[in-house]
C-alpha cells in the first residue's frame, strides 16, 4: 500500500476482496479494485451505490468548494450511466467551522441535488474536537435504473474508441494553484490559466450525457493515479488492450506549465471532472457531438485492441503509477 492515497490491487486482492461480510444473492457487483460503484439487485431493478469521502476546501470559497465536494461523491454513480437519485450524507465538522459556514455548505447542496434530481434521505452531523480540512465527512450516492442500462468501467470491447473529456491533471493543477499560487514558479498569464481549470472538475453531467448519446462500453472517472491509471485499470478489467495516441490528449492551458514548476507528471496526477470513455465506433460521433453541446473538451484518443496493458502509439508500456503524483507535493507544500 502507498503511504498515501488509496490501497493498491495487491492489498485489495488480499485483505478486502476475501473478506466482504455476508455472502447476499442481492449483490450483483460487489467491491471490485478500479471499479466505481456496487450494484444490488431490487425487484428487478439496479440500485447503484458508491461511497466517498467529503472534501471542502475552504480557499475554493465555501459555494465552489461544496459544489466541488458534491459532484466527487455522485460521479461514481453517474459513470455507471444511471442518473444518481438518492444520497446519504454524514458531516463530521471540525471545531472551526461555523454554523454560518456549514449552513452555506449545506444550502449549496441542496440546490446542486434539486437541480440533479437527488433527494437527500438521511445522514449524520456533528462538530467534533479532531476533524480537520479538507475531509470532514463521508457521504454515499446512489441510483435505481435497469440493469441493461449500466455502463460498467470494465466494459470495453475490442474495437472500441476511446474518448477523453478535459484532460489530464485538471484538478491537481487548479487546486494546487488556487492553494498555493506563490509556491508556484509560472508566469501570471499560466497561473490564472491554472486556476480556471476548477471550473472545469464536474463531470456527472456529462458522464449522463454521454452514456445516453451512447452505446458506450465502459466509462471511468480520471481520479486518483490520472490518466494512466484509469486507462490501465479500464484495460485489465476488460482484459483487452488499449492503444492511446499522446498527442491526441487534450492539455488544457495551464496544466503543462504547473506540471513542469511542481515536477509531477500530469498522465500520473488526479483529474476529477475528465472522464475516460470506450465507445462503440458507430457512436462515437453522437458521444462527441452530445458532449461539444455542452462546451465540454472531448477527443479520440485510441482504440481498443486485443492483448493487454496499455501502449502508445510507438508500442511503449504506460504503466499504472504506483501512487498519484499530487498527493506528495500537496503535502510538501501545506507544510511549509
């Protein structure tokens, strides 16, 4: 397991996957490593479900920071293509933060839920002596739908495109840049392009877009270990190949500068809000154009082939990082 961020497949595979509690017919997927949400089966319907910690970010300004928050909790929902509908929600508040405060948080939330169809069925909230920023609760999501309908992100199938929205390194860039902007050594011009990016960190719409232009195959969120790590973890659970072209990924302005100054790797670092796409051919067009409505960066980036791993367009490897480049840095820099 790295010394930070999430437990690698050689941890999951030993200790988690053997040991899941009750062995229920009702589970239809259950924890999988590099999968995003669980499935139970209810009177023939899916109930999509997936859980995930609470970040607020207070320099973000507590609306944006909220926002920001709630997509990252119904986004692993969103990429199995059933619309998120229902969400439990526990805050453990730090000392700190006022009632003023977190009432901003919460009324931010509820109208982000409304205007997504998501109601809020239950939840816990408390101030506490030992919570801190930026995790201050959990909250789980989840979505009935029909089983035909889920996109599962080991889905690809040889002869499949691959599509990319926004691109790497989005939310690493701007939040490090909107975190530490005088740690970073770029030119204004890249660091107010740096910090645009959060704008751009919300993907449960298009990830609802897209699987409904579809027929999309799989469809994973570009978190924790970037690009390379959700290309590889799409290609081993579809046990099948991906082929990507470099220099067809969208870089958006400001990620390459930031990446260079920091030292981090932008195919190796966080990018909530970009989502990683294999489409049918015959709907790649329809998935592209649905997502381009919505002002969002989408390009092909590679296709589909039989064999294993991933590859560039020269036959290099691009191998799974053994840990997200960010978290590092992030730390380094809160420290000082």
């Amino acid at each position: 397991m790295s010394d930070l961020g999430k437990i690698d497949r050689t941890f999951f595979e030993r200790h988690v996957a053997s040991n899941l509690g009750a062995d229920r017919d009702d589970v239809a997927l259950g924890p999988q490593h590099g999968v995003d949400f669980g499935v139970l089966e209810i009177g023939g319907q899916a109930l999509v479900t997936a859980t995930d910690p609470i970040s607020i970010l207070p320099p973000l300004g507590l609306e944006r920071a909220a926002r920001f928050a709630l997509d990252l909790i119904l986004a692993d929902v969103a990429v199995s293509g059933v619309p998120p509908s229902h969400l439990s929600i526990c805050f453990t508040l730090p000392e700190e933060m006022t009632d003023e405060e977190f009432a901003t948080v919460w009324e931010t939330i509820h109208e982000e839920c409304a205007d997504l169809g998501v109601s809020v069925v239950t939840g816990h909230t408390a101030r506490y002596s030992d919570p801190s920023y930026p995790w201050i609760g959990a909250a789980t999501a989840m979505g009935v739908g029909e089983f035909g309908e889920i996109v599962r992100p080991d889905g690809a199938r040889v002869g499949d495109r691959l599509l990319l929205t926004t691109g790497p390194a989005v939310e690493a860039v701007g939040l490090l840049s909107t975190h530490f902007p005088d740690a970073i050594d770029v030119s204004d011009g890249a660091l107010a392009d740096a910090q645009a990016r959060l704008e751009e960190v919300h993907c449960v719409r298009d990830a609802l877009t897209a699987a409904a232009a579809g027929p999309v195959r799989a469809m994973h969120d570009v978190t924790e270990g970037g690009l390379a790590g959700a290309l590889n973890e799409m290609a081993d659970g579809a046990d099948a190949r991906f082929v990507v072209d470099r220099a067809a990924v969208p870089m958006r302005p400001g990620v390459r500068e930031v990446c260079e100054a920091l030292e981090i790797d932008p195919w190796a670092t966080t990018s909530c809000g970009s989502l990683l796409i294999a489409v049918d051919p015959d709907g790649v067009d329809d998935v592209r154009t649905a997502l381009e409505d919505r002002d969002t960066v989408v390009a092909e980036i590679g296709r589909v082939e039989s064999g294993n791993g991933v590859i560039d367009e020269t036959g290099d490897r691009i191998e799974h990082p053994a840990g997200d480049a960010s978290w590092g840095v992030y730390a380094d820099l809160a420290s000082e």
